[in-house]
C-alpha cells in the first residue's frame, strides 16, 4: 500500500504524465472535455499495468524461490547488463 501511495511523488510518472498532457490535451478547444477524456483514458491504463505487475510477480514468485532460476535469471540480467553497455559506444 505504501508502494501506491509513493508513486504519486515519483519523479518519472510525474515528467510523462506531464509530457503526455501537452501533447494530448488541446489547451484551445474542448479543453475541459479533453481533460476529462483524458484522465479518464489514464487511470485506465495505470489500473491495467498495476493488475499486470501484480499477475506477474505472483506468478513469478512461485519460480524466484527456485536456485536454478535465480542462478539463470542473474546470467541473463547480466549478460543484458554487458550488451547494454557495448552498445552504448557502438
């Protein structure tokens, strides 16, 4: 639940929620509709990837708890890791 709640102060969330307004809320005409629309079109999709994330991890969970699969997945999270940065100067 605190987890929510941070999220309103979340630095990241707050620069494209802002990003997104200007580029979808017409300051000139309908602004009020367009708000509405918007906020509405948002919590939408905010209520879908929090259900996601949750689905996820509580299925995830059931494998994280497994040596093999933390040894795998801490491979492959490093082999992406090395990837990320060789292709940072190529």
């Amino acid at each position: 639940l605190n987890t929510f709640f941070f999220q309103f102060v979340n630095p990241k969330s707050i620069i494209a929620g802002l990003t997104a307004v200007s580029l979808f809320v017409d300051t000139q005409n309908n602004f009020f509709q367009d708000s509405i629309i918007f906020v509405i079109v948002m919590f939408f999709i905010a209520i879908g990837s929090q259900a996601t994330w949750c689905l996820m991890g509580t299925y995830l969970r059931k494998f994280a708890t497994s040596e093999k699969f933390i040894n795998n997945f801490n491979y492959t999270m490093s082999f992406l890791l090395i990837v990320c940065v060789i292709m940072f100067y190529v």
